[in-house]
C-alpha cells in the first residue's frame, strides 16, 4: 500500500522511506501485527488522521512480524508502538492503543503543519490568476487542506464562479468544516445571495442582506416568512436559512439566542 500520505514500510525500505522522506516531513511509524487486538484498534484512527492531514505527514506501516530487524534495532518490546521521525531522528512516541483525542494531541506536537506554512507563503496581493495558481498548487500537495480550500472558493466566488467555489467547498473533511464552521457558513451565506441574484425571492433576498452584514434584517425577514409559511416548503426552507444565519453571527450570540427564541415561540405557538 503506498499513497501521498500512508505506506508499507519494510526493513529494507524503512532508511529510505521513514528516515530520509523525515528530512522534509515527519513520519509517523506505526508498529503492528495482524494477531495484535489494539493494533486493529489504532490503525485506521492513524490512517484516517494521516489522510485528514492531506500528506503533511506520512504514516509508516511496520508489520513487526514480517520485519522483526527494524523493530530489534528501534527496541520495541510491545505493541502496537508509534514512533515520530524528524530529520531521522525520534522526537515523540507512544506504546499502547490510545484514544484520538490522545492520538491527535500527539499529532500536534509533531511542528507547524506544511500545509498551513505553504498557505501563508503565498502573496494575496498579487495577481488574481497567480493566487489561484498559487492556491491550487498548494491543493496539490495537500488536497484537504481546508484553509487553502476555503481561500480558493471566496476567489473562485470574488470572479463570479459560485458552481467552482460550491465543488471545492464539497471537498471539505468534517474536521476541517467543523473547524472553519463560521469562517465557511458566511461564505456559503454569500454562494447563495450570489445564485439568488437581484429581485430574487424573499428567502434570496434574506441571503443578500446576510452577505452583506445586515443579519437582523434578514433574520426579520426570515422569521416573517415562517410566520406566513410554517406549514409548508417554503417556510421550511427560510427555517433552515436562519439556522444557517445562526452559525455566520455566532450560534452563542445575543443576535442568535434573540431569533433562536422567537422561532421557538413561532413554531410552537
């Protein structure tokens, strides 16, 4: 098995492929056997967490069994064990099946995510087409990355494209949506004042009162078109849309709370 962010790694690969790949991206390794019960346990939560991470680190498979040298000379004596390499050298480890939370702790402590410096390297006020470009490399080498995904849809939308900024908001992991939650709800706010267009219907044009930072008006209006619609389609749809305006003002703020409780009231009524 080997892709952008997770390979089998055997005793004689593992200079070449843990060691020296470590020189430009930490490698986590994972010590395992197929009989070992925390070993199937830990696996797939690395080997998911390695694939959220969009290859800014790799994930090394070592079958003990199969290459018992490599696990001689790194003296492990239980399974399963994770060892994190940087420049060819171990800078974190754990033995014993961990939960994630745990898992991810670890992971964090590896350094600054490539993905997130790689980002930050590119000049915003350069030339729309050379920051696209600029963006989309980036997704190249790191195709999850949420803030790059994220940067590169508000472009896409800035130049009139909402079907391209839609595609790459799709692409968005649910850690990576649950983390950019309002950063995202404001620009998929701002999709869809852009498709309503003008002299839309009352639900687009609560979207463009939205996007354009009149969140009570919009509110008002939404919550005017449960009132006149709340027994079909239409007023579930502007029910929706205030919970999607709940998340762009902030889900714990006065503004939201206000309209959370007269909804409630409305639909209860």
């Amino acid at each position: 098995m080997s892709t952008a962010h997770l390979r089998d790694v055997t005793d004689d690969t593992f200079s070449g492929e843990v060691l020296a790949e470590s020189s430009s991206r930490p490698v986590v390794v994972d010590f395992w056997a197929p009989w070992c019960g925390p070993c199937r346990a830990l696996g797939p939560v690395l080997e998911r967490l390695a694939a959220e991470s969009g290859g800014a680190w790799l994930l090394a498979k070592v079958n003990v069994d199969e290459n018992p040298r490599i696990a001689s000379q790194l003296g492990i004596q239980g399974i399963p064990a994770v060892k994190a390499f940087h420049r060819g050298e171990v800078i974190a480890e754990f033995v014993g099946a961990q939960p994630e939370p745990a898992v991810r702790g670890f992971l964090e402590k590896l350094g600054p995510n490539p993905a997130d410096v790689a980002l930050s390297q590119i000049a915003l006020d350069q030339a729309p087409d050379q920051v696209r470009d600029a963006l989309r490399s980036v997704l190249e080498k790191f195709p999850k990355h949420g803030p790059t995904l994220l940067a590169l849809a508000r472009l896409e939308l800035q130049h009139g494209d909402a079907a391209a900024a839609v595609a790459l908001l799709d692409r968005l992991d649910p850690e990576a949506e649950a983390k950019l939650a309002r950063e995202l709800a404001a620009l998929r706010l701002q999709i869809r004042a852009t498709q309503a267009g003008p002299g839309g219907d009352a639900l687009g044009h609560a979207f463009t009162l939205g996007a354009t930072g009149k969140h009570r008006e919009a509110l008002e209006l939404l919550l005017g078109q449960v009132a006149q619609h709340r027994r079909n389609e239409e007023g579930e749809r502007a029910r929706k849309a205030m919970l999607e305006l709940f998340d762009v003002v902030g889900p714990r703020s006065e503004l939201a709370n206000e309209f959370r409780d007269r909804l409630a009231a409305e639909l209860y009524r």
